[in-house]
C-alpha cells in the first residue's frame, strides 16, 4: 500500500477481513484431512500457529501490516469483513462505494452470486484444491471452535489486539 501510494497519493486498497482463528481453522481442517502433505511434518499445532501468525507468517504479516494502517488511521485501506459481506452483501457493498467515492450501481444481483474460490491454494502448491463455483455464497459451516484449542484461539487474538478489536473479534 505504501508503495502505491508513492505513485497515486489518492490510490485504495480494498481489503477483506476475516476472523484469525475461522482462517487458521480452515489451515487445520486441510492439514488433518491430508496429513501427508503438511509443509512441516510432526509440527505441533501450537508450532503451526506460532509460525503461521508470526509478524512475518503467511497469516500473521497481513495482519501485523493491516494493524499499521488502523493505527495510522490510514485512508488507503478499505476494511470488509468477511462475515458481514456474506450476511448483509448489499449493504456492505454500499459501505464500500461510499468510502471510494463512488456511484451506487444498480446492477447488482445479489440473488445470483457466484462464488469462484480458489483461496490460496499456490501458496500450499495447490495441495488443497477448491476448484468449485457454487451460486450461493455464505460463511462456511465449520466453526474454529472443531478445529482450534481455546488456548491457540486466545493466543492469536491477544496476538493482534488491534486487528480483533477493529473488526469485532473477540
């Protein structure tokens, strides 16, 4: 962002939040559904956190990054989250065009969303593919709770304080 914005002064960032432990949930999910392929074999599930949410972890630096920006009450980040857009799509959206300064556009149909996820699945080297379209998008199923101890849960959110309070993660 900060490198955009030496470019373009007045350049956004749109940028989806989600909860630290549904992300990390769905980490493990895939890792106990194809042990054989997890990056550090025998690592425990607290060593997987300490290394995934490290200040420089696949999920830890946008979150440390992001952290900076709330901080500086930086204009160039525009937060959405997650679990809000996939209740109330409309609305945020809405939220969304007004931060940017735009023009409502009424073509919108939020009865025919396609979800087209791939997530991140190169940065795994495609270990964990989600290669589907589904014409319905909703916050997944699978509670954090299945697959994340109390105390890894509470060790990310006091981790990133900034971040949990910003976003209502608690």
């Amino acid at each position: 962002v900060d490198s955009l914005n030496e470019c373009f002064s007045d350049a956004r960032v749109i940028c989806t939040v989600r909860d630290p432990r549904d992300v990390f949930a769905s980490v493990q999910k895939h890792h106990q559904a194809f042990p054989l392929l997890s990056e550090a074999p025998g690592e425990t599930v607290m060593g997987k956190a300490d290394r995934m949410f490290a200040p420089d972890g696949i999920i830890g630096a946008p979150m440390t990054h992001l952290e900076d920006h709330l901080r500086q009450s930086s204009a160039s980040v525009v937060p959405v989250v997650f679990e809000k857009l996939v209740r109330d799509p409309a609305r945020e959206l809405r939220k969304v065009y007004a931060e940017l300064e735009l023009d409502w556009w009424s073509g919108h149909n939020f009865d025919a969303v396609e979800s087209q996820a791939t997530d991140l699945d190169a940065l795994y080297l495609d270990k964990f593919p989600h290669h589907h379209t589904t014409k319905s998008v909703s916050k997944p199923a699978t509670d954090w709770r299945a697959f994340v101890p109390s105390d890894i849960a509470q060790l990310i959110i006091n981790r990133y304080p900034g971040y949990a309070r910003a976003f209502g993660y608690s």
